[in-house]
C-alpha cells in the first residue's frame, strides 16, 4: 500500500496532465475535423452555385445534359484546385440543388416584376 502511495505522489500529477493532455487533444482534433467538414461543405455548395451560373451565362446554346457535363468539368477542376475532394453524386446533387435554386430565385424576381408592374398600371389607371 505503501508503495502505491508513492508512486501515486511521485507520479500522479505527470500521468494527469499526459491524460489531460491527451483528452484535449482528441479535443481538438474532433473539432478541428467538424470545422473542416462544415467549411468544404460550404465552399462546395458555393462553387456548384458559381458554376450553375456560369454555365448557364457561357453555354445557352448546348443543350442540358451538354451543360451538365461542362458544370461536372467546372466544380471538378475549381474543387481540385482547393484539395477538395467530392464524389460524381455529389457533385450532380450539389450541381441539381444550384439549377433548382436558380430557377426558383428567378421565378421569384419573375413574379416580383409582374406584380409591380400590375400595381403600377393599376395606379395609372386610378
């Protein structure tokens, strides 16, 4: 018992600080990983949106599945510049996600309009 005691004294606060240590580390590099996830998560939403404009603004007169394909060239490439890495299905889905957002901001400004317009000429009338 003795001896325990002893080497408990001698030694305790060095093996809790390597624990603490070690604990905090596990920490940090958990954190360190969530952060990571979330900011590539982010910058690839950012560049599937980027692309989905471009591509729709650069290439009006291919078709749709010829535009997909240059917009999968596009997010590869600038993903790859960022040592981001991304499956083929997720950049479709992240590129499908961009397109349907697209349109419906635009339907939106679309209906935003006409309806100015309608209370426009409604007010001219008056």
């Amino acid at each position: 018992m003795e001896l325990i005691n002893e080497f408990v004294s001698t030694y305790g606060v060095t093996i809790l600080y390597a624990v603490l240590t070690f604990l905090a580390g596990k920490i940090g590099l958990a954190i360190k990983n969530v952060y990571t996830k979330h900011v590539n998560d982010q910058t690839k939403r950012e560049v599937a949106q980027t692309c989905v404009k471009a591509v729709e603004q650069l290439y009006k007169d291919l078709n749709g599945s010829e535009r997909l394909d240059k917009c999968i060239e596009s997010v590869v490439a600038m993903l790859g510049e960022k040592g981001i890495t991304a499956t083929e299905l997720e950049i479709r889905m992240l590129i499908e996600s961009a397109v349907h957002e697209l349109k419906s901001t635009a339907t939106c400004d679309i209906f935003a309009d006409d309806k100015q317009e309608k209370e426009d000429a409604e007010d001219e009338i008056k």
